[in-house]
C-alpha cells in the first residue's frame, strides 16, 4: 500500500516532493520520483510485496516508454504473471506492478480488466504522450485528480493537492451540502471547487488537449436462478478463493480484524483455513458495556484457533486521537468509528503490515437494520396523517438515550424520513441533516446558494442494476455511496496513518460479481438479513455468532459529546468559530447542542457532523 502524486503538463520537482510529502504516511519505507518534460510521478511506498528494491516505483519498462506508480495490491498477481511468463515476458523482480506494465505492453488499457485486487493507478505512456489514471472496481483505494490551467493534477488524498498553491481551497458549496446531508461527500464530487475523486472501475485517460473517461467494468445486469444450496456453495468456493489470494499475496505478516460480528468472523475463519499455523487476530474492547463486543471476538477467536490480541478502547484514548481527525481526513467524513478504527490500526500495526477486514459484507448481504425497517416504514405511510403525526409527537417525547442505537433513537430515525422512494428514504435514514433541515442550518454564506439534487448521484448508481430486483439495486446504491464514500475512507485513512495495509475480501470482484447475479430474496428474506451468509456459515461458526443482530463498529460519541468531548464541541460550535465563515446559523446550531446536552433529544450524528467539518475548516482553511 503506498501513496501517489503527480502531474501531466506544467510542473516542478519541489512540487512533486511537496505533493508525495504530505501523504508520506502512506508509503514510509521507500519513496521515488520520476520527472522528464511535462510528466511528473512520484511514490510513497509501503513496502508488502518485493521489499526488495526490484520493487521500487517509479516503475519503468526496460526501455522506459511506460512509467508507472501504483497504490494497492493486485491479488491475482502470480497467476498473470505465470501467463506473461508463457507469452515470453521476463521479470527483474517479483512486485505486481512489474506484472501491470508487461501486461500493458501487452493489451494496452484493456489490462485493467485482468486485475483482482485493490488500487489507484498512475501509468504514463511516453510513446502516445499519455497519462492513464485508474482506480479499482469498488473504490477501495483513492484517487483525487484536478485540472489547472491546463496541467492534470493527482494525488491518492486531498492533501496531497492542497500542498502546491495552484490548488485553490475554495469549498465546494453544494458539496458541503452533501456532507452536511449524507457525512461525507460522494464521487466524484470534492469538498474542494474543481477537485474531483476519480469515480470507481473509470480510466481517466489524459493527454495535453483532451481528458476522457471510460468505464472497464459494470455490476451484473441479470439475476440468475439458483437453489439455496448452489448458491451457497460457490458463493463458499468464492470466499475461500478470495481470502487465500489475500492471505498468500504478501511478503509480509498478516492479520484479521476480529469484531465478533458475522462479516469479520467469516473473514477470520476463511483465513485460518487458508493458514497452516494460527493467524493473528485483533479486536477492540470498551469500556462502556453497550457498546462492547469484546467476548464475541474472544470466543471466535477461540473457536477457529486464532492467536488473538486485543486493546481497551477509553474515552481519554478518544480524546487524545479526536484532535487528529483533521490530519487523517484531509476532505471531511462524520463517522464517529474512525476512532476505534485508528486505536485498532495503530495497535495491529505493532505485530503486522497487512490486515483483513469483515468491510462490504453488509452492502453485499443487506446487513443493517434500515433494511429491516423498511417493513415497518411501508406500514406507517400508509397510516393515515393523524396517526403519523400521533406517532412521531410519541417518538418526541421519549427521553433521549446515548446508549448504541437505543430504541428512542431507531424510532426518531425511522420517523424522521417521509419520502416513497425507496432509495432516498434509506439515505435521509442513513445521513444527518435532512433536506428541511439543511434550509434551517444554512447561514448567511451557504443560504443564498442554489439546492443540489442530493439523490441524484444514489439514483444514477440504482440505475446501474437491472430495476427488475428493486433490492439489488438498493444494496448497489449502498456500495457505492455509503460504503465506497464512508466506510471505505474511514478505513483506509485510519489505516493507512500508521502505515498498515487493509484488505477487504468481500470486494474482491468476483464476490461482488456473484452475489449482484443472485435475487435479493437470497439476501435478504422474512425480515432476516445476511440471509445466504448465515446458512452457509451455520455449523462452521457458533451458531449464536451467526444470528445475533448487527452491533456495527459505534462509539459512545453521544454521552462523550455531553461530557468528556463537550469543551470541544462547545469551542467548535461557538459563536466565534461559526463567524469565520458564517456557514451555519448561530441559533440553529445553539439549539441542537442545547437539546442534546439537556437530555431532550439525541443529536448526536448532528452535532457530530458539524464538529468534524470544524475541525477540518480550522486545520484545512485558516
């Protein structure tokens, strides 16, 4: 896992070291530079398959028309390399990124659909004077790209961009609106004017007069027909398949992220399987008992063979990591388990380079509640308006909680969205501010601007899938927004902080590939989630493991935001801080933080979402 930066036009060597500089924490063990007429590359590298110097980046070919940096892993590495080998192509060294550049001597940019893996690709090729930019099939690595007066600009982090000066740190104001709605801003959008994320399975291919984009690989259009049992069983060789390419495609130590939920547990067990001695597992403790998952991860452990460690989680430890936020999230992202997330990477990191993780199975297998909400969602619109408005006055009045997803707080979100769009319901569930609410928090600087369509980039993801399985493409709208935009960044930015390599088995494609061709009924059915996993996890886990309800990786952020947190909120949040960019109306904001504070309602991912963006303004724009 590494970092890259660079440029096609105008551009200078201290640009290229200040651009790789700020994001050296992705790649500490190697860095690079190539620069010749108008193309700059530059690498961080973190060093997990050929540490030796064969791997190297800048790459070239031996006759240095292709120039390459890379930031991921290809899994399928050692299989096409045994094919280039057949072709008659020879090796110096055995990285995979040696493999992609025989493999475009070869096809050209149809190479991009051979790879299995995870990554954000810089190739540079000197004989057509060209710059191809391209990220994986599920968004797993980053990439943000601009274009200034001419000349391309890109970077794996948003930081990477902001440390040249031609980058102006002009906020984008409808994408601010979207974070303020979904706490996060969707591709390709930035929260910078001009500055986009490269959008997933996409080349950007780039030249001096024109910049295209072209698609390489597009989700199932057809859903096949398949006996529980058949499906269950290649979705079984899948998974093993999957996790063994993982497990084997390092140099390096590895380990699994062990929650004690069912997605992580499968990773771990797969693993194991894959291992001929005890892998390493990690989990996090806390000590607030609601949120605590603990003895869950500690009996799997048990239960598969691993060699488990584990850290308690503290609210002093949040405090000391809350201040970091904006060095870790160059572009902002309001997911409060951020934190678990880097106390978890920093303390895996102490025994291994690479971590597995549970990530996507929830968006492949229709994991969270909000699924199971839609049935009682579907019967209270068709309420008639005075027992709505009975319900939701009821719903007020309860006293607010700050234990996890305590059932004041599922009620109020349950009744807080009134739309029938299945897509936009999910989203106005998933997010923080609400479109009725985004028009009583925008102040004076962010009211006089126009709305943006907030639905529209979910909607067109939806379209993707074939609209005769309504529940696929809801679960595809899930990868690719709140998967792709918040769970991914979070982990890869946590991670990537103290240098370790995340791995995400259920995002290799051909999973994804699988599971999008099966009907939603195989996912999701009667009211019981993972519906396909469970079964076929049944006896190969215990069986209390596989049925227990969905926990997540939560935080108490609401109780911390009341106390230990509450100084820092209040700072952020005043009226001193909000005047610097009058963003946000004073009362507006006053009034959640009072209405939290007193115990009247749980405001927690409101108040959260606005102390990130501060943060970040504060860090990032003064």
């Amino acid at each position: 896992m590494c970092g890259i930066a660079g440029f096609l036009g105008k551009g200078t060597r201290g640009e290229l070291e200040a651009m790789i500089g700020s994001i050296k924490h992705r790649g500490p063990d190697d860095s690079g530079i190539f620069l010749e007429k108008n193309v700059g590359l530059a690498h961080a590298r973190l060093a997990i398959i050929d540490t030796s110097p064969t791997g190297h980046q800048p790459m070239s070919l031996p006759n240095a028309s292709v120039t390459i940096v890379l930031n991921g892993e290809i899994y399928n590495y050692r299989e096409l390399r045994e094919e280039l080998i057949k072709d008659g192509c020879t090796f110096r060294g055995t990285s995979d990124t040696e493999v992609i550049l025989s493999l475009y001597k070869l096809k050209g940019v149809e190479c991009f659909k051979e790879l299995i893996g995870m990554f954000a690709i810089a190739l540079y090729d000197a004989k057509k004077e060209t710059l191809i930019l391209a990220r994986d099939r599920m968004g797993e690595k980053p990439l943000y790209w601009t274009k200034q007066d001419g000349t391309i600009l890109f970077a794996s982090e948003l930081c990477g961009l902001m440390a040249i000066n031609r980058v102006a740190r002009n906020i984008n104001r409808d994408a601010l609106k979207h974070y303020l709605f979904s706490d996060y801003v969707p591709t390709p959008l930035s929260i910078l004017e001009n500055v986009f994320k490269l959008e997933p399975a996409t080349l950007l291919i780039c030249t001096e007069n024109s910049v295209e984009k072209k698609k390489y690989w597009t989700p199932p259009q057809h859903t096949v027909s398949l006996s529980l049992a058949d499906a269950s069983a290649q979705l079984e060789e899948l998974l093993q398949k999957s996790v063994s390419r993982e497990v084997l495609s390092a140099d390096v130590p590895i380990g699994v992220f062990l929650s004690g939920g069912l997605d992580s547990s499968t990773i771990a067990y797969f693993a194991q399987k894959s291992s001929a001695r005890p892998i390493d597992t990690f989990s996090i403790s806390f000590d607030d008992p609601s949120f605590d998952e603990s003895r869950y991860a500690r009996e799997v452990a048990t239960h598969i063979g691993s060699n488990h460690h584990e850290e308690k989680f503290t609210a002093s430890a949040a405090l000391g990591l809350v201040e970091q936020i904006p060095d870790i999230l160059s572009e902002p992202v309001a997911d409060a388990s951020i934190l678990p997330t880097m106390l978890l990477s920093r303390f895996a990191r102490k025994s291994v380079a690479v971590a597995l993780g549970g990530d996507g199975g929830d968006e492949l297998f229709a994991g969270y509640p909000t699924f199971q909400a839609d049935m009682f969602s579907n019967l209270y619109t068709r309420m008639p308006i005075t027992f709505q408005r009975m319900l939701e006055a009821g719903g007020d009045m309860l006293p607010a909680s700050h234990e996890d997803f305590s059932f004041s707080y599922k009620l109020q979100k349950l009744l807080s969205s009134h739309v029938s769009d299945l897509i936009e319901r999910h989203l106005e569930w998933l997010g923080s501010f609400q479109p009725s609410a985004l028009a009583k928090l925008a102040g004076p600087t962010l009211k006089n601007t126009h709305d943006p369509d907030l639905f529209k980039h979910a909607h067109q993801y939806a379209d993707e899938i074939d609209d005769s399985d309504a529940g696929n493409q809801l679960l595809y709208m899930y990868a690719r927004t709140y998967l792709m935009d918040e769970v991914l960044v979070k982990v890869d930015r946590a991670s990537m902080h103290y240098a370790l390599e995340t791995r995400a088995p259920f995002l290799d494609h051909t999973i994804v590939d699988f599971v999008f061709s099966l009907p939603y009924s195989l996912k999701y059915r009667n009211g019981t989630t993972k519906y396909i996993l469970k079964r076929l996890m049944d006896g190969k886990l215990p069986s209390h493991i596989v049925r227990r309800k969905k926990k997540g990786f939560g935080v108490p952020i609401a109780r911390w935001l009341t106390k230990e947190l509450r100084p820092l909120c209040e700072e952020l949040l005043s009226p001193s801080s909000l005047s610097a960019h009058q963003l946000f109306d004073q009362k507006y904001v006053d009034r959640l933080k009072n209405e939290h504070m007193e115990g009247k309602r749980d405001n927690r991912k409101e108040l959260w979402n606005l102390t990130v963006f501060q943060l970040w303004y504060k860090r990032w724009m003064r």
